[in-house]
C-alpha cells in the first residue's frame, strides 16, 4: 500500500534536523532490547532502480534503456517494486517486515560522494560542519550497558567517530596464527599490565568475531553481525559499509550483483538473529541518487533524491512512504534528478526517537522542525 507522505507526516515536533560489495561493519552498545543497524551504501545508490516506480506514467520514457519491465519486478502495489535482486528483502515486506521510502535525501544538495557521506555521517546542515558522527552521540546519549562499542573495520566510520569510545577489529587476509604462536604471545604480555588488558579484550574481540569474520561473503556477513547482536549481553547498534554503487558504465548488471548480496546480507542478518530479529530494525540508505536519465554508458551520474528501506521484525511494513514528485521533465530536479520530498535525517531521527525515546535534536543539526512519521515501528 502506498501513502502519500502528506498523510503519513504528522505532529510536527520541536526537534532539530538538520566496484565491490566491500562491506566493513561496526558496533556500539546502548541499553534497551531494541537492536538497531544503520546499512551505507557508499557510492550513491540508484533509487529508481531499487524501489522501481513502474506506476509512474514517464518512468519508461524517463529511464530509457534502464527502465526495468514490470513483469521482471517484485510488485510491492499498483505503483512500486523491488529490483528482483531483492527476493528475501520482498519477502519481508509481504510478511510486513520491510518498508520503503521513496525521493528520499539529506540536507546535501551537490553530487560529491565525500560532502555527501560527510553530511549523512555527521547529521550537519552542511560538509564538514560537524566533527563528529551522529551514532556517537546515539551512543554518548545511552551509555552502553552490554559489550563495549566496536569498529568492525580497520577504520572506525565516521557515523561512530566521537566522543564515545569504539574499539575496532579488522579480519586480516593473512593465514590464521596457531595456538602455539597465540600463546606464546600471551606469555610476552603477561607482565605488562596496559599490554596484557589490551591484548586480552583483542582476543574476547575475536572470539566473539569466530572464524568467519573475513572475507566478503555477504551470507557470511549478515551471520557474524546476527553474532554480535543476538547475544543478550552484545550491542545493540550497528553499522555495515558497503561498497560499489558508483554506477557510472553498465548500470544494469552491476546493480544487479549488488542488491543480490544486499539481500544475502539482510537474510542472513534476519536468520542469524533468531527470536531477537522481532526487536531488530534495519535501516539502508545512501548519500544522494543518481541521475533519471542513463548516460551514453550504460550507467547514470550523481543526482539527488533516492529510496530507503527499513527491514526488521520491529518494521511496521508492507508499505511504501513517498510524496511522489513524478519523473515528467518539469517535475526533475535542475531537470535531470529525481526531485527530494523527505528528509533522510527526518527518517532517521523519527526511527531513533521511536525506538530508543532520543531527542533527533540532539543527533542532528536543527535547522527546521523534524516532521514526525507515523507507522514506521511495531510499538
């Protein structure tokens, strides 16, 4: 069922808002049962291609050679649906367990990837305007009460990045140590008392990771983050990078390979997440679209707007959010991107503000009211 955002966006509160898969991940701990994992697609990921408006009069004109036939969808209703990549992820939905929100962006209206992730990461009004990022305060808000907050990546994202301290692990390629060698370098820290500490939550670190923390299975990655979260003594907020949405050249099958393990990852999140999966709520977003039209390519360039998803079994789903601009040439942004009717820091703050009881005003910049959204999250 699709609902016009105008209906959907209510009670206006007084708060402030501001090519491989390659996925990295990091945790934090917060109190509370709800589990939270915040999905970056780094490389700006096609809305349209995605959440496919197939209803929309000029999608096929508008989109040319990309427009993808209805009969190759997965129907969502009489306007949208899902790249057939998405098999689990539609399956979610029709167990209302995902949603989408469409013409979706931040803030940031240019087209670099570094202002644009910068501004989604920090939650600022604009690049570089704040040093921090807005799960760090998240976590600065919530002291955690469970596992210390961890980077799974060799460097911490900046979402994390902050006053709130967050311990990293990175998998290495490298072949694995014994356990003779492992002991041995015990043994050489055991006097030492700063070594020895830190020597000792690296290895509770990696125990926790088991033996498929490398590599870039994406199965294999939606089982380890289940790991992480599922325990009743783990965190509770996550975040996956991903890689390799940049689709400047050969658009279709890249994009193809990319939701295909996106939803590899969010299945085996769901399964590997067992009975807590029904407090769990996903979030997938990216820093800006991509052009309406294809390039001479194959591929689109940077736009504005996108679609975001939200999977979980604490997803009130089976539905998509969308204040649909249209894709009728008047109707483009600067006439050539998908024209943004929601606010990403607005989705974001209405998901933390219902699942943790946060201010978004304290997450993000407030430079206008956030809009509250009703219906996102089981109560």
């Amino acid at each position: 069922m699709t609902y016009s955002r105008r209906h959907a966006l209510r009670n206006i509160a007084a708060v402030g808002a501001g090519a491989l898969f390659c996925p990295r991940i990091a945790f934090a701990a917060v109190p509370g049962d709800r589990r939270f994992v915040f999905v970056i697609q780094r490389g700006a990921a096609d809305g349209l291609n995605i959440v496919v408006p197939h209803g929309d009069p000029g999608y096929a004109a508008a989109r040319g050679a990309l427009a993808i036939d209805p009969a190759n969808m997965i129907k969502l209703d009489g306007m949208f649906g899902l790249h057939s990549a998405l098999k689990e992820t539609g399956r979610m939905y029709a167990d209302g367990q995902a949603l989408a929100l469409h013409a979706v962006a931040s803030s940031y209206r240019e087209r670099s990837h570094f202002d644009g992730q910068n501004v989604l990461e920090t939650g600022g009004n604009r690049p570089y305007a704040i040093k921090d990022g807005w799960m760090n305060r998240l976590v600065s808000l919530m002291p955690g009460t469970h596992a210390e907050p961890i980077a799974f990546a060799p460097i911490v994202p900046l979402a994390l990045r902050g006053a709130a301290p967050v311990t990293s692990y990175a998998s290495s390629s490298l072949p694995r140590a014994t356990d003779d060698l492992m002991a041995r370098v015990e043994g050489l820290y055991a006097s030492d008392a700063a070594l020895h500490a830190l020597w000792s939550a690296a290895m509770a670190t990696r125990a926790q990771a088991g033996e498929d923390a490398g590599g870039q299975d994406p199965a294999a990655l939606g089982r380890l983050v289940a790991g992480f979260l599922a325990r009743p003594d783990g965190p509770r907020v996550a975040m996956i990078e991903t890689g390799g949405w940049d689709t400047h050249s050969g658009q279709g099958g890249r994009m193809a390979t990319q939701l295909k393990r996106l939803d590899a990852m969010l299945a085996a999140l769901r399964d590997g997440m067992g009975t807590v999966w029904s407090k769990t709520i996903v979030l997938v977003a990216t820093e800006f679209g991509r052009t309406v039209a294809a390039n001479g390519t194959g591929g689109t360039d940077h736009g504005t707007a996108s679609a975001t998803l939200l999977v979980g079994g604490a997803v009130q789903g089976r539905k998509v959010l969308a204040d649909w601009p249209g894709l009728s040439p008047g109707a483009l942004h600067e006439g050539r991107d998908l024209r943004p009717t929601m606010s990403l820091e607005v989705v974001i703050g209405n998901v933390l503000a219902q699942s943790y009881g946060i201010d978004p005003g304290k997450l993000f910049s407030a430079t206008k009211p956030i809009e509250h959204i009703g219906g996102l999250l089981r109560s």
